[in-house]
C-alpha cells in the first residue's frame, strides 16, 4: 500500500547541494496525503537519526543540525516527498531514508546514499 523509493543520493563536494526524493507510486492519493513523512539518516557506526519530518496537515519540523540547510517539502500531484539539502558538509555524509508513518505504521524506503568530500 505505502512503499518509499528514495533517489536522489550521491557524491558532492562540501558547500554543494543535493534534493533527495521519496516517491510512494503505489498509494493512492488519499492515502499520500494522510502521511506523516519523515528523512531519517544514519551514518557509518552511528544510529539512525531524524533529520526533518513533515505531518500530513503540512507542520515540518527540523533536527538542529540541519535548520536552515534542509527543506522538507511535499507535492501531492507526484505522490513525491523531497528533502532539499543545502550547504552540505562532510557531516552530513549517510545513507537517508525515507520514512512514511501511516496509522500507527511506519514504511521505510531502501535508503539513498549521500557522500560529501571535503
């Protein structure tokens, strides 16, 4: 009913930019616009962290250490969830996913990889 693909990862330089995308095709719409989105990362020996999330009314809400950087986003018409990264530091290096929260059910994403090089 609800499966996340991620896309969007890869390899930037430091100060660069990357839009991550979240794309549940299989849900109808009524069900896209009822979902909690959330990007979680999770770098290399460190736990999965939230990064920015998203209600189904629109509220987003952001970790420190991405404000003012990332932009949560949502476009109903494509059934696609977007994480807009700017100013990208070596940091930020991880795999993110996607993570969509449905009534009380979470459905994650495969992950996309994120690498930035100093």
């Amino acid at each position: 009913q609800v499966q996340p693909v991620e896309s969007g990862g890869g390899l930037v330089q430091a100060g660069g930019s990357l839009r991550l995308s979240c794309k549940a095709s299989r849900a109808i719409l009524s069900t896209f616009r009822s979902i909690d989105w959330a990007w979680h990362r999770q770098a290399p020996g460190k736990q999965r962290e939230l990064g920015a999330g998203m209600t189904a009314g629109g509220t987003t809400n952001y970790a420190d250490f991405v404000k003012g950087r990332f932009t949560i986003s949502r476009d109903n018409t494509k059934k696609t969830v977007y994480l807009q990264m700017n100013n990208l530091t070596p940091e930020d290096t991880a795999v993110y996913y996607c993570d969509a929260g449905y009534y009380g059910s979470h459905y994650w994403g495969q992950g996309t990889q994120v690498t930035v090089s100093s």
